[in-house]
C-alpha cells in the first residue's frame, strides 16, 4: 500500500555540472548518510557528494541494492546519455529508483533489461493504486505534522530535524514522508501530490498507522491551507494525519506566495488558528507545538535576532530548526510536553 | 480540457427492477429533459422514465446521438447481458456514455465495434488530462458555490434548482457540474472526485472561466470541508471557484456524518463560518446566499416548520429548493442581490 524503497543506494549524478540540478543527492547525502554507500556519475560531471565513487558492481559488493537518480534534467526527463550506465546497474544486481515525471519502464533499453534480470523499477512519482478512502477513526501513538504558510518553505526538514531531535532525546520517533524526496530518504511514503483527490486523507491515515501511545509519527507537510492553487492537498492531509501537534514553518522574508505574487503570505497567527481550528475537526486536543523559521538566506545574527522577534511575536517557541541550539530543545520540548 | 458530450441522450435501463438503480436516467428525465429523446430496456426490465421506448436506429432518427447507461450495477460494472444491445446503438450511429468504474473500452467487443464504426466511448469518471495547476487570478463574471454539512445532502440538485430559478428571473446563469450525474445532465464538466490532488483548484478554474460581468456560474458542491474523507476536494473547489456566494446545503434529520458515525453533522452557523473564512483567501467580499435545505423525507407541513425554524436560527434565507414556493423566491433575491 506503501511505497517500499530497496536499500542502500547508489547515488547516480548523471553528467549535470550544477549543485542546484543534485538537490536528491545531496538530500540523500545529509538526512540518510546511513543509506547512501556511494555516488556514480558520467564523465564531465563536475559536483560531488563526497561519497566514495562507486562502480554499480563495487556498489553492490558494499551492499547497495538500488541505483537513485539523484538528479534532475531539464523536463524531468531520463537523458539518452544515462542509459548505458543505468543498464549496467541493472546487470549489476541494483534496482533504479526514480523520481522523474518520465517512467523508467517508457524507455525499452531500460525496460527490456530489466525483464531480463528481473529487477524492479520504481517511479516514486507514481502512488500506489490501493489507498482506502479515510475513516476518521482514530488512531493510537502520537504524530506531528509540519503545516507551512506557504510551499517550499521548509515543511520537510523541519519534519526530519525534529524527528532526528526527537530520537536524540529518547523518543521513538519517525519521519513519515509524503513527496518525493522524503520518500527516497526514508525509503518509504506516498507521494500525496499524485494521489487522486477523493483519496489524499486516506493515504495520510494508511501513511502513519496504529502505534504505541508513546510513539511518534512525524509527517512531512506539504503545501498551505492559504496556498490557492494546492490548499486541498494540505487539508486532506491535515484531516488525515490527526495530528496532536502542529508546527508551523514559514520562510524569513517571504512575503508572497510562491507562484502567487498577488497573495500575501499569511500571518503567523492566522496560520496557526485556521490549521488548529481544522485539526480540530479530527482532534480536538491538537495544539501548536511552535514555529520552525527557515533562516538559510540571512546571518546567523539577523537569524537570532528573528527567531526572538518572532517567539515575542506569537508567543510560542521559534527555532530554525537546521541551526538547532537551545530554541530548537525549547521547540522540542514543547512539542512533547505540551 | 472539459469533458463534453454528444448529445441529445437515449437513457440505457439495463434489465433492472428497482428504480433506485436507475437514479441516473431518472435524474436526466427530471433535470435534462430536453437532451433525452427515449429510454431503451432490456426484457425484464420493470421500471420506466416514462420517456418514448425506442430502437437506438429510431432514437438516432429523433436526434439522439448517445446513448447513456442510466442504470448502476452492483460493483460499477459492465452486465454481458447489455453488450448485444450497446453494440446495436454504436452501429445506429450512436456513441456511448458510462459513469460507471469498469470502462467501456475494456470490454472488447464494445471497444472494437467502437473502432469499427468510428464511434466514441465516453468514461465519465476519467478527467481530462491536460488540466492546469490553479492560479488563484480572480476571474470576471460572478459564481455561486453550494457547499455542504455533509455529503450526499442535496449540493447537485440545489444547483440546479438554483441555476433553473436564475433563469427564470431572466439571469445568465449556468450550472457546472463536477459529479458524473452533473455532467450528464449538463452535457459538460470534470469529475473532480477522479482528479489528481495537485490539480484539483485547476480544476474548478476551468470548470468556470471569465464570463461576462452578469453572468453567474453555479457550481455543484462536493463532499465537505467538515468530512474528513473528502474535505481537501471541498477546499480545493472552493478555492478555485472563487464564489461570490455560498449555499449551504443540510438534508433535514442529519446528524452524523455519510459513513462516519462517530462524527457530529458540523453547525449551520459553523459550516457558513468556515467556508466564508477560507473562501475570503480568493474573494474578500464573499458572502453566504442563504440555506439549501433538504426536506425529501418529510411533510410538507414539517418542511415549512423545519425551514423557518432555520431561519430564524441562521438570520438568512431558508429554502428547500426542490419544493421552491416565496422561500426560493427568497434565497434567490438574496444571492442576486446581497
């Protein structure tokens, strides 16, 4: 029902010459270092992760089990230029995991060899075709969901930052991804953006199951309830995962929203009441656990100075969670303790 | 990019014997009677719309260029027992309409007389591909949305009692449909139940495009922002309708949610409250028509009880607009005119 990643990986770089084009890889590289045994690129390729550089049969011998694309082409699109090494991955013993609008299986090389050797391809932009349709009942454990006042404005490494601060402290807790990329670090999740309307809440129920009362499932967020073009992802979501705890993210500076420059962003405070007033619909204990502000465009002093400004401002803890120190236990802290 | 399909209809009654497995062809007879030429059954059959009984050769000769399976199966599928007589109207020169989940094209003798005689099959239940991400631009002409308690609580016919009583009035008014009934009896409209969730807000922009400043588009309602099996639909078009006006819509006696018992039916004053907050993100001048109230199950004495007793509760117009009467006069004056 979920989508089950084969692992470690093999980190593919194709031939690209920009860091801005191996967002996976490096992804790959900082939130599952423990997954990722090494990286493979074409000649002329010039960014590295660092990682050792791997032949697919020196890969598998090290124990990878899966080839990941880790980069993006111009229009989503699988390169001719890749496909004689991702054959030899196949024959090599790998699986090809891809996040690509293109399907693996539409390329018949690619197709075709893996037939032959019996190894699986997977399109984690394809969801799986057995999602139930939500029940509202609720569930046992507890879960947090990242809810953002806009798109990209950090909502999945706040999830993994705090599920990473969580696990430091004890807590048994895991990150629950629902886009492409959460799925390739965690290995598993839907991919709630092309899941069919009638079924996103069902796919947020399936995604963080029946746990123990002291588990926590932390969900990866997407979109905004004020994002108009993506607002029915985030409420199906937000129904579906039950949180008892939200964290708002937002983006320092961020005024409008993205694609949507005739949109304000909206406030924090309005942010909070309208995610906890329809979380409330499905919990009606759910609370606000803080905010996590995305501070990776400014210094670490204009950064301190704003988390402040912002925690006097809704009165609640406010951390970048990527810069961690004492905000990021005080937001922690209120999370679990309420 | 919409759906649109050949008509006018002969209605397909299958072999069935109960009539609430005919709501489709009964809804077209009652709602689209001018784009429904005759029915057409199968020995056995003991219901009727009380519309001519033709061939499909006789029915083309009266105009009829599809012929609609009007009738549910149990399990959404396709009866063998219909194949002979739905290949007969393809080679009348008819094309072919199913809302049902089994796809017409999957059963090969409809599919290959299809290809044979240059007729098309039309799945309702699949949207077109090529929809457009919203993008939240406000939109010229004016729209009217009907929003729910709950499903299943009369938003469709609402609409369309609505968009007739427009008319009436001498308004431009058209109804969009976005359930498979609705876009049968409209002849147009996007499934926005089989969506993709990225696309669903684009949808609903496409459904209602700029009109003329006097024009109103009445859009059919689904599910609602308080069910959590279906709320990011409801959000979603809400969001990309962009309605001037809200019509709340209860079926009388309701008190727990369609499929989940456990869940209260939210508040009048609520489900107007939460609509209007969100739906100010795209139109800060939104406002709530009045009340759609399904009084099907009861007396006429009752339902003229219930309804002012609703109106005095909620301070707007009340009317079930089935029954029509001053009541509708009523909501329609205070849609039009705020």
């Amino acid at each position: 029902m979920i989508i089950t990643l084969p692992q470690p990986y093999l980190l593919f770089l194709g031939d690209v010459t920009s860091a801005r084009y191996a967002k996976t890889a490096f992804g790959l590289r900082d939130w599952a270092p423990e997954r990722c045994v090494g990286e493979i690129a074409l000649p002329g390729t010039t960014i590295t992760t660092n990682l050792p550089r791997l032949s697919p049969l020196e890969a598998y011998q090290r124990g990878a089990r899966a080839l990941v694309i880790g980069v993006a082409s111009r229009g989503g699109m699988l390169m001719p230029s890749w496909i004689p090494t991702l054959v030899g991955a196949l024959e090599a013993g790998l699986d090809i995991v891809s996040g690509m609008h293109s399907k693996l299986g539409d390329q018949p090389e690619i197709r075709r060899a893996a037939e032959r050797l019996e190894r699986k391809l997977f399109d984690i932009r394809t969801p799986p075709s057995d999602i139930p349709i939500a029940t509202g009942r609720k569930r046992s454990g507890k879960r947090l969901l990242t809810v953002g006042t806009d798109c990209a404005v950090g909502k999945k490494y706040a999830a993994l930052a705090l599920a990473r601060a969580f696990r430091a402290r004890g807590v048994d807790a895991e990150f629950r991804a629902t886009g492409q990329t959460g799925i390739l670090i965690a290995g598993s999740g839907v991919p709630l953006d092309c899941v069919v309307a009638d079924f996103v809440s069902g796919a947020a129920e399936t995604l963080s199951p029946d746990a123990a009362q002291s588990h926590w499932d932390i969900v990866e967020g997407q979109g905004s309830l004020s994002h108009p073009s993506y607002s029915g992802v985030s409420l199906g979501l937000l129904h579906g995962t039950q949180p008892d705890v939200i964290v708002v993210c937002h983006e320092l500076g961020r005024e409008t929203l993205m694609g949507l420059h005739d949109f304000p962003l909206p406030s924090l405070e309005e942010t909070i009441a309208l995610n906890l007033t329809l979380a409330q619909r499905v919990n009606p204990d759910v609370r606000c656990g803080g905010i996590a502000l995305n501070t990776a465009d400014v210094s670490d002093e204009q950064a301190r100075l704003a988390i402040k400004k912002y925690r006097l401002q809704v009165s609640l803890p406010v951390a970048d969670p990527m810069r961690g120190g004492p905000e990021l236990d005080a937001l922690v802290s209120s999370c679990l303790g309420g």
